[in-house]
C-alpha cells in the first residue's frame, strides 16, 4: 500500500506543477499552423492544376480530331453518304494516299474518250505531287458561271481552293456517281499523275451549267480542312456583369483568415492585457494598456461593370471592361474618441473591442481575362477564367491601426493604398438562350497583389474576393 | 485553449526533458498537433486528457528523435540505495519533485512518468517504448528506488523551507 502512496503522491505533486511557456512558442505555433495551411493549399493548388491540365489535354487529344472528321462527315451529302460505292476509307488509305485525294466518278464510255482534253494546272500540280498512281477527280464548277467558259473558270478556281484545302488531308475519298448529261468530270488517271478535263463537255451546252445546280447540293464532295473552317465570329461581343460574394483583407496570400492579433503579443510589456483588454501591470503604478488589432472578418462585397468580348480562336476568347468594385471587412474596435488626434481629424476609436465597423472600399477597375472553353459544345460549356484587373480606390472609410497609446484605429485615407493591381481567375459555365444571349455563370476570385495599407503598424494587406458571377452577352443572330 | 491549457502541458513535456527549451519544443509541436487534430475531439472524454496524452505522444516522439536522448535510453544498471521511507515525496514541493524526476537517467525518467504519473500500464509502455513489460517493470523499480533515495537525501533545510512555504 505503501508503494501506491508513493505514486499517488507524486501524481498530486506532479498535477500541480505548471510552468509558464514563454511567447516564443506561442508565435511559433501559429507560424506553423499558418504555414501547414499555406503548404496544404498550395498542394491542393497543384492537385487540380494536374487534373485539369490532364483532362484539359485529353479533352484536347481526343475530341478535337473528332470534331473535324464529323464536319467533314456531315458536309457530305446523304445520298453520297448511303452509297456504298462512296463511303470514306480512311483506314485503308490513309497511310498510302497522304497528300492525296482519288474520287472516282462513274462516267459513262462516251465521255471519258474525250476526258483528257483540258488539262487543269492546280491538279496537275497535285497530282504530281502525289505518289498514287490512281487519280480520278470529279467537280463541279461553281453554282453561278453564266457560261461554259466562265464555269470552266471558275470551276479551276473552285478545285484549287479544294485541293489547297485537302491538301493537309490524309483521307481518301470516292464519289458517287455523277450522270453522264451533267458531267462536269476531269479525270485524272494516268501514269503521269495528270488530270483533265472534259472542255468539250462543258462546252457542249449551257443546259449542262444549267443542270450544275442541283448537282452542287446533292453531290459535291466538299472536304473540310480543319485550318480553314473558321466560324469563329470575329465581332466585339458587349455584355454586362454582376459578381456577389465575400471580401476580406489577408495576412498572407490567398488566405481567408484575417490579420491575427495574437502576433501583437510579443510588443506586450509585462502584466499588459492579452486579448484585447485593459489590465493592469500587477497593480504597480507602471500599469500598460494594450490593444492588438482586431482580427478582421469577411464582409459581403460585390462588383459590377460592363463587358467586351472577342473571340481570338475557336476555343478562348479575350474579354476586357470597365467595373466597379465594392469591398469591404469587418473589425472589432474599441468605442469612438471625440476628440482629434493630430493626425486623424475626424476622432478615433480606442480601448477594448466593443463594435464592429465595416471597412468599405469602392473601386474602378478595368478587368482583361482570358477565357478558354473545356468543353466541345460551342452553345453550352464550361471554360476556365484567368487575367489581370487595375483598380483604383476612389472612397473609402477604412480604419487604419496605430499601436500609439497601445492600439488605437482612425480614418486617415492617405494611408489607403490607392492604386491597386489584381490577380482574377474563375470557372464559368456559358450556356445561351432562344434570344441569343448568352450567359456566363461560376465562381470568380480575385486577389490583389498590391498592399492595402501604406503603414506597416497596420497589418492587413491583400484584398481577397470570392463570389459567384454572372456575364449577359448580347450576341447577335446568325443569319 | 492554449492560454488555458500551456502551463499544464508545459509542465508534462518538462518532465520527460533535460531543458526547459526542449520542454518548450514539444509543447508548440504538441499544440500544432493539437489544433490540426482538434476535429478528431469528439467531446469523447476530458479535453485536457486528450491534449495531455497528444504532449506525452510527442515527447516520446522527440525523445526516440533526439540523439542526447535516444542514446541515453539503454537503461544503465545504477547502484540503488535502500528504501526507507516511501512517503518522501509528500515533504517536497512539485517543482523541487519535477527537478528530481528529470535528473533520472532518460530511460528511467520515461517510464517513472508514464507509469508512476500519466498511469500506463507495462504492457502499454513496452509497446510505446519497444521493449517488453518485463523491463519496463524492472526499470520502473529501479526508478522509483533511485528517486525516493534522493528525496531522502534531498538537504533538510529545503524540506523545511518547503513545509514552510506549504
């Protein structure tokens, strides 16, 4: 029994025993648990930076030659399409016939004895450019040639600008039939890797362009290279935005926790008050009043402006405009002070923390970002959001800390940073309605770089801002 | 929490330490633990017991970390004086007991205060500490005789001075 005493006294003794850390460690602790913090989101930053730059480039990989091949498929006519005579064989063909296109006409006996009459240039030059050996090309000269020459002519204008646009493309293609009475048809099939084309035949009559138009419906082979499909609209497209959310000005970047007072403690003299409130200094006469700066929390912010955007490719978009900003934080503060400090006109708040003032900040700023569509669906999509935003401050009635009298806050707007400069990024989903107005709805955040506070007593200083946006695009109607 | 709970689990960590500066390193790496895990606190239990066992956690964790302190731990035989009275500790105050708890060898310093103050078993400190209970029972006693001969040569004028101040 003895033994357990021993022990149980010396747990007694030892429950009581306590020793005062010093503010070292308290400092450090939070250094640490700020900097976890910091370390945690930049990791997580990196995690899905990975993920969308990974299923960003899949997207990209595989959907993108996709998307070309099922132009070209549905460019093609249908009854082309239904033939199997003219299905596209790109797997048997695409390795041999690069650079090369065969279409192979069905023209009856009596026309391709006079087939090699007019050779035509452009397909020479493809043809001689090409290692197949069995070229035949059928097209049809353009809609609107008043005559046979003038359809000759143009039909030569016509198969240079198809063969500069196939000229990249690896697929081979074979036509549907034409009929004799509207053959338009230059053949290609020699070893000398020429093609010509029936003049007489397109001189026969004016009857035969006539007939051309029905055919340019129905049965042109159009193949579509992706560099040369532009349907992106080159036009400054105006809109208008309202952005709501949260502000707050961080200690750290892209930190949502405020400027923390416990940091303050270390300028503490002995016996001061920790926390914020008056005590005195173990009752001596040399008592200290110390009051560190509040903690400062989210406040309700929102933004509001007018936008331009254009289209540079078939994916991204710029997008630049002219704002208004409001922003604001919440502090706790100590009760106001009539009288002026000589610095500070109109008073001042001191003691410990009774109110809360809302810091309010009204800026102009000039948002450019750069957009760029993830999805493949042009009508509705998600796209990724990233540019830059000047601001100016042109009001406010933010409270700058002072540790004079041991933490004191006052209005002095030649402390507030004017000019600012802003980071901005957000993921939006565009969507757009029966009226061609087009929606732009997600997430925006903007950090500001530039420091809130010209003071360094006062330890806020970057603008943070998160909120859910929202762009109406007036576009205009296709015609 | 911390204004509350730091003095108390500054006064754990010292125990298991030879300076107050390490003492100090473990309590902040015990805090950041603390904070970072303060979801897994379920109200399961006394706040401060938890806190208590994450600080004892995190010495013996800077212990096996620390070189001054790993290559201390083998547990030297130690010439043991004879016990005589078992309620020694009564006549000394926690700090002056503390002091003498610290001055054991860092073998016998760890298992006193695991045992004999934050209530393990043998069994939980040998799989703490990686030894069987067997020895953690041996060098506990060696301890526990090692200490009480010291409070019993502790100068008398100190206990005297110390029921004085009681």
């Amino acid at each position: 029994m003895a033994a357990n005493e021993f022990e149980k006294n010396v747990r007694r003794e030892m429950d009581e025993f306590k020793l005062h850390p010093s503010e070292e460690v308290w400092v450090k602790v939070e250094e640490r648990i700020r900097e976890s913090r910091r370390k945690r989101r930049v990791l997580f930053f990196i995690l899905f930076s990975s993920i969308g730059l990974l299923v960003g480039g899949y997207v990209i990989y595989n959907f993108s030659g996709n998307e070309t091949k099922s132009q070209v498929q549905n460019k093609l006519p249908e009854t082309n399409r239904s033939n199997d005579e003219t299905k596209i064989d790109n797997s048997k063909n695409k390795e041999h016939n690069k650079e090369t296109i065969a279409i192979k006409p069905n023209i009856p006996g009596e026309n391709s004895a006079q087939a090699n009459a007019t050779p035509l240039a452009p397909f020479q030059k493809q043809g001689s450019r090409s290692h197949n050996k069995d070229i035949h090309a059928a097209f049809v000269p353009k809609r609107n040639a008043a005559s046979p020459k003038e359809g000759l002519a143009t039909l030569s204008k016509n198969q240079q600008e198809q063969t500069d646009d196939v000229a990249n493309d690896t697929t081979k293609r074979e036509s549907a039939s034409i009929p004799s009475s509207n053959q338009q048809a230059i053949i290609g099939n020699n070893q000398d890797e020429t093609i010509k084309a029936d003049h007489k035949n397109l001189t026969r009559s004016d009857t035969a362009v006539a007939n051309l138009k029905p055919l340019k419906k129905t049965e042109t082979i159009q193949v579509v290279n992706k560099k040369k499909v532009n349907n992106v609209s080159n036009k400054i497209i105006w809109g208008i935005n309202f952005s709501a959310g949260s502000s707050v000005i961080t200690e750290s970047a892209f930190s949502f926790k405020g400027a923390y007072p416990a940091a303050d403690r270390q300028s503490n003299s002995p016996g001061s008050a920790v926390g914020g409130g008056p005590a005195t200094g173990g009752g001596g006469s040399g008592a200290s009043y110390y009051y560190p700066q509040s903690q400062n929390t989210p406040a309700f912010a929102f933004k509001a402006g007018v936008t331009a955007r254009k289209n540079i490719s078939k994916r991204s978009s710029l997008s630049g405009g002219l704002g208004y900003s409001f922003l604001a934080d919440k502090i706790r503060v100590g009760t106001t002070q009539a009288y002026a400090l000589s610095f500070a006109a109109s008073g001042y708040y001191y003691g410990s923390p009774q109110q809360t003032h809302t810091d309010h900040f009204h800026f102009v700023e000039l948002p450019l970002s750069y957009y760029w569509r993830v999805t493949n669906n042009t009508d509705h999509f998600l796209s990724l959001n990233a540019g830059i935003s000047p601001s100016y401050l042109f009001a406010t009635n933010a409270l700058v800390y002072d540790t004079l009298m041991g933490g004191v806050y006052y209005h002095n707007k030649d402390l507030v940073t004017k000019a600012h400069f802003n980071f901005i990024s957000g993921i939006s989903y565009q969507f757009k309605n029966k009226k061609n107005l087009a929606f732009i709805i997600g997430p925006q955040f903007s950090f500001d770089v530039t420091k809130a506070f010209r003071t360094d007593l006062d330890r806020r200083k970057y603008f943070l801002y998160t909120g859910i946006g929202a762009n109406m695009f007036f576009e205009k109607k296709k015609q | 929490m911390y204004e509350h709970f730091a003095e108390t689990m500054l006064g754990v960590c010292y125990r298991y330490t030879k300076s107050i500066k390490d003492a100090e390193d473990i309590l902040q790496e015990g805090f950041v633990k603390v904070f970072f895990n303060l979801k897994q606190y379920r109200n399961q239990g006394e706040l401060g017991a938890w806190i208590r066992r994450i600080m004892v956690t995190t010495a013996l964790n800077f212990l096996k970390r620390n070189r001054n302190y790993r290559d201390q731990m083998y547990f030297p035989p130690e010439h043991l004086h004879p016990v005589i009275n078992e309620d020694a500790s009564t006549i000394l105050q926690a700090k002056e007991l503390a002091e003498l708890i610290r001055q054991l060898p860092p073998g016998y310093q760890t298992i006193f205060n695991l045992h004999a103050i934050e209530g393990y078993s043998h069994v939980e400190i040998g799989e703490l500490l990686g030894i069987t209970d067997g020895t953690s029972r041996s060098q506990y006693a060696r301890a526990r005789s090692l200490l009480i001969s010291w409070i019993q040569n502790y100068p008398v004028d100190k206990k005297k001075e110390n029921y004085g101040s009681k």
